[in-house]
C-alpha cells in the first residue's frame, strides 16, 4: 500500500489548474476561468454534475460547472476521489481526511481508500461486510469505503474494544491493515466475566474467509482445538455434552491434550486440590476422554486412575465393581498397618503404585508410619501386581505385606491358613525374623529359650517347650 500525506478534501475547484497539454485543442469544450475549469456544452452552457472524459482520464463538474478537486465524491452513495488536477484515482490506495458529509465520529480524521478500475471506493454494503483482494491480502471497507482494522463487524463496521465478542473479522491495526486469514491472533481484550484475569489475552483463529472460527472444534497441525461462540480457543477443562472431562491446556497450548499430560483438576473434579494448586497426572485417548475409575496398562506399564482421572500413587487398597471386574469402585491409602486387609477371606486388593513405573511387581520394601515391611506382588498371573496372599517362596503373605516374628525374637509362631480339603484352616507356623516358615524343624530355640518342633510345612507340632521335646514327630 502506498502512504501518502493527508488530502483534505475541497467542495469547490477554486484551486489553479495548469492542464497544459493534458486536453486536446477543442476550445469549444474546455475552458479555463480564473485558474479553473469547466466544460462548454455545444449549446454554450457549462457542463453540470457530471463527468466529462478527456484523453481516456474522467473528470468531474460540479454544480457550478466547476471542476471538481482534491475531493472525495458522494455520487449516490458511490465514492469517488478526484485528484488535485481533477483526475479521477483508479487502481490505488489514498489516505483521506473524512469529510463531515459521512457524520460519525470519524469525521476529519483520515482513513484509507482504495479506489478500484471503474473509480469507485470499495465499500461494504447493504450492512454485510464485503472482502476485497488488493495484491495478495484481504481488506474490509466499511459503508464509505473507509479501511476498517481492529475487530470488525458482520457488517463490515469497526468494533470498539469493550465489544470485541461482536467481532467476525480482525485486521492488523499495525501493519497495512489487511485481515488476518489462516492464522491465529492473541488479543488482550476485556472481559468482566472471567473472575481469574479481567483483561485476559485469548486465542482466536481465522479462516481462509477471514472469519474467526465459532462454536466449533478444528483440527490445526498436528492439534485439536475448541472455539466458544464467542471465538476463544478454550483452555484448561472442559466437560462435554456427555459428561467426560477434557483438558485444553493453557497459555499458548491451548490444544486438546492426549496421551499423559499434568494439570491441577477443576474444581468439580477435586475442589480440594483445585483450592491448593495440586496438579495430578492425567491420561487421555487420542479423543481427549480421560482414563477413569480403572487401571490401564500404557507402553507396557499398568497405572491406576480414579474416578477423577487423577493417577493414583503410593500403596492403595482397592475394591472392584461387581458388575464389572476391571472397573475401581474404591480405594483407601495405606497409613498405619491396620489399614490393610487381613486373610483370605477379604477379596479387597493391595497394589504399590508409583508415577515413573505404576503397578509395581515383584519384592518390593515400603514404609509404613515409620517401620519399613517386606511386601511381594504378582509379576505374573491375575490381577498382575496385586499384592500376594498365601505362602509364596517359602514366606507367608498377607494382602501382599511378609509376614515375620517380631523384632528380637528369633522365632515365632504366626497364625495363617492351611489348606484341607479344599477348605482354609487356622494353622500355627513358625517364623524367623525375616518371615522364613521353619519346616521340619526339631527343638528350634526361640530367643527366651523356648523350644519348638515343626512339621514339613512349617506348621506348630506342640505349644513352646520349656524343655526340648522328647517325642518321635
């Protein structure tokens, strides 16, 4: 676009005109009076309100016969700019201060014109914004062929800022003004609605039309995003027509989240943490829906997700949905040992989770209200990392936790379940230290001095002796 000084407009041609050769010779028709000109009708009277063409350039007469110039031209609501040797402008941009005739609150200060091949400014009408391709950009003009930049109307007008939800177009206030297509506009804008910020910076994305995109989602690169009927790419959570819950991100990643991502939960999902700032990791399907209620086994490790969604760590006591086995209907932490569940009687199930690995497997050492127990959980089989219940590898389990003597005993005997006949009888074994059953052992010393025997099992032959046992096992 090409910048030039202001050009104030002039509703008389008395400024001197020095057309020189610009005419043909045809006395009869053009005709300078005191430094301006008009046009002699064949019948001698001046030419009025019109346009007259000489040479291929078209000029105006005004109503006193006049040549009209450095104006801009009213002519039945099509505007034309005439130059200052009254040449009409075609193919080109002008600055222009506005004349008081447009009677809004842009009078006197200058706007951008263009002026297309027939002469007439571009223009916005019947209150629909119109699109113009000048070059390569796209520009709205409003219904005086004024440029319009900022946010602008669906009528092709300038939005104020306080209003900036009724704008469909946004066009660069900085640069030359065309309206951003393709491509997307962090506008700091007011908004009293939203208690965190006032003056919030939002996104907003435009189409190839120009238009920015409304109550829709848009899948832009290799991102899903979600406009609000007011256009604001939608951040942070957001729940669905269905209920499900979904994160958007925030700040310039504003985008549907996939796969692991961490956020504090809003405040419908966990006011608590939502009040503190807590942040939990979430999982979520190449739909954003995020994993809830169930555990779920991700790039070969298995993580646990409550009904939040929020990733569930540390060591967790589990109950299960009758209707469906795989679905968490409940869970407690693990504080003090007599949170966890005892004998096989109680189907409740021990899991020992963590955020780098998940379910964890195998032997693992835990801390409990200050004292450090031996716990085994399934590397193999169903449910895979529930804590084990039974003998195991020569030690006794419950719900997972070793069981032991106590500390500076040696030996004890420990009450556990034997099976017979397919039913679990109470038994009493015997245990070191570290929770190794003592099988087959006779006159084992306990650290007071009392005596033991035991069967293959490990199992109690008699209570504890005084003196060693003389009988044949």
């Amino acid at each position: 676009m090409k910048k030039t000084t202001y050009c104030y407009a002039v509703l008389t041609a008395s400024a001197a005109l020095a057309l020189g050769s610009a005419f043909t010779a045809f006395a009869a028709e053009w005709k300078e009076i005191d430094g301006s000109w008009v046009y002699v009708e064949n019948n001698g009277n001046y030419a009025t309100d019109t346009w007259k063409e000489d040479n291929g350039v078209n000029y105006y007469l005004g109503s006193n016969g006049f040549m009209v110039t450095d104006t801009l031209l009213n002519l039945n609501e099509n505007f034309y700019y005439v130059r200052s040797n009254g040449a009409m402008l075609t193919n080109s941009w002008r600055q222009i201060q506005n004349p008081e005739w447009q009677g809004d609150d842009l009078v006197d200060e200058a706007s951008w014109y263009y002026f297309g091949a027939n002469g007439r400014a571009f223009t916005s009408k019947e209150g629909k914004a119109e699109i113009y391709n000048i070059g390569d950009k796209k520009y709205v003009f409003d219904q005086y062929g004024r440029m319009v930049t900022g946010w602008i109307s669906e009528t092709g007008e300038r939005v104020e800022e306080d209003n900036w939800q009724e704008g469909i177009y946004y066009a660069d206030e900085e640069g030359d003004g065309d309206i951003v297509v393709n491509a997307w506009v962090y506008a700091t804008v007011t908004d009293d609605d939203n208690e965190d910020d006032s003056n919030p910076t939002y996104h907003f994305y435009f189409n190839s039309n120009g238009k920015k995109a409304i109550s829709t989602d848009k899948t832009l690169g290799d991102h899903k995003y979600l406009f609000d009927e007011r256009g604001v790419a939608v951040s942070g959570w957001h729940q669905d027509s269905d209920g499900d819950w979904k994160f958007y991100g925030g700040g310039e990643d504003c985008y549907l989240h996939t796969g692991w991502f961490q956020a504090v939960p809003h405040e419908q999902m966990n006011s608590g943490a939502n009040a503190d700032g807590t942040s939990y990791y979430y999982y979520a399907g190449s739909n954003g829906k995020i994993t809830e209620s169930q555990f779920k086994t991700i790039d070969g490790k298995t993580y646990a997700f409550n009904s939040n969604g929020e990733m569930i760590t540390g060591l967790k006591v589990f109950t299960f949905s009758e209707e469906n086995s795989k679905e968490i209907a409940g869970y407690t932490s693990v504080d003090y040992l007599d949170n966890l569940p005892s004998g096989p009687s109680d189907t409740r199930e021990v899991y020992y989770l963590t955020s780098d690995s998940g379910v964890k497997t195998g032997t693992q050492s835990i801390g409990i209200d200050g004292t450090t127990y031996t716990f085994s959980f399934k590397s193999n089989g169903a449910p895979k990392g529930a804590g084990i219940t039974g003998i195991d590898g020569g030690y006794i389990y419950d719900h997972g936790r070793r069981l032991t003597a106590e500390e500076g005993t040696k030996y004890q005997p420990v009450s556990w379940y034997q099976n017979v006949n397919g039913n679990e009888v109470s038994a009493e074994y015997l245990l070191a230290e570290n929770g190794a059953i003592q099988k087959n052992k006779k006159n084992i010393k306990d650290q007071d001095g009392y005596y033991y025997c035991t069967d293959k099992n490990g199992i109690l032959l008699h209570d504890a002796l005084g003196d060693k046992c003389t009988e044949k096992h």
